[in-house]
C-alpha cells in the first residue's frame, strides 16, 4: 500500500490514478476475502473499493484543476482589454505538474452587475536539454464575485482537463 501511494505522488496522473485504482483493487480484495467466502459479495466488495478510489482521484484532480484555474483568474480579472499578465500555479501535492503561463483579456463579456471577461491565457513549458520551449493557449471566461475573480467557463478545453475540469 505505501508503494502505491508514493507512485501516485509522482507528478504523472496516468500512475496516480492506475495506483489508486490497483491499490483499491488490492485492499478490496483483501477485505472480501476476510469477510466473505461468497464471490459475488466478493466482487461487490471489490468493485465498491475501485469505484471509491476513481472518485477520490477524481475529486484531487479537480481540486488541483480548480487551484489553476483560481491563479489564471486572479491574474486576468484586473487586466483590461489586450492587457498581459503572468500567472503560476504551483500545487501542493504534486499529482499534476506545476503551471505558468500568461493570460490576457481578449474582450469584455458584460459589465455592471455581472463583470465577465474573456481570456486568453498560454500553459508554457520551458525548454529542456531534449526539447524546445513549447505554449499551447486555451480560450476561457472569467466573472467577477465580490472582490475576487473566479472561472466562469464550464469546458474550458476538453483536450487540456480530459472529461473533468
């Protein structure tokens, strides 16, 4: 079980979540067959763990998907139009890389009692010994709650989050 979670603290979310649902798999396995020497309660049992775990993994993604998207709102909802600005995003558990970027206000979407704001904003990867420096930009909007900006776009880039924000 320790091996399985240091694995999914790696950084790389294809062995966070394989390691927890194998993980889920072991332990459920482990406790059907101290409970029941019946297979389909085994295999509800076991079942029940692996479901757990995919929606643990999921909720952590999301935690850390909603802590960039909090860093690239903050850094847009101050800009006006064609105004630039960095952002970072750095997680504390590192089961996603951490993120930088830049982001700009392209256009403002309404303003008064509803301030929105659509952006632009880059994910940038520095270059290494093996590759070049690399940006993939993704088109989002922003509004305003109260003194803090938050993100206002329900899919933000599908090819970026995968099925989850």
């Amino acid at each position: 079980m320790g091996a399985c979670a240091s694995a999914s603290l790696t950084g790389c979310t294809s062995v966070y979540s394989e390691g927890a649902t194998a993980g889920a798999g072991v332990v459920g396995a482990a406790i059907a067959g101290g409970v029941t020497s019946n297979a389909a309660v085994a295999t509800g049992i076991g079942l029940g763990a692996v479901a757990a775990a995919k929606a643990g993994v999921q909720y952590s993604e999301r935690v850390v998907h909603t802590h960039t998207q909090d860093a690239i709102a903050a850094a847009a909802g101050p800009l006006p139009v064609g105004g630039v600005a960095s952002y970072a995003a750095v997680h504390s558990v590192p089961i996603e890389d951490d993120e930088k970027g830049r982001v700009t206000v392209s256009r403002v979407i309404s303003a008064g009692k509803l301030d929105c704001k659509e952006i632009v904003f880059s994910v940038d990867h520095d270059a290494t010994q093996d590759h070049p420096a690399q940006s993939a930009f993704y088109v989002a909007a922003v509004c305003r709650d109260g003194d803090k900006w938050q993100w206002a776009s329900a899919e933000p880039a599908t090819p970026r989050w995968g099925a989850l924000q």
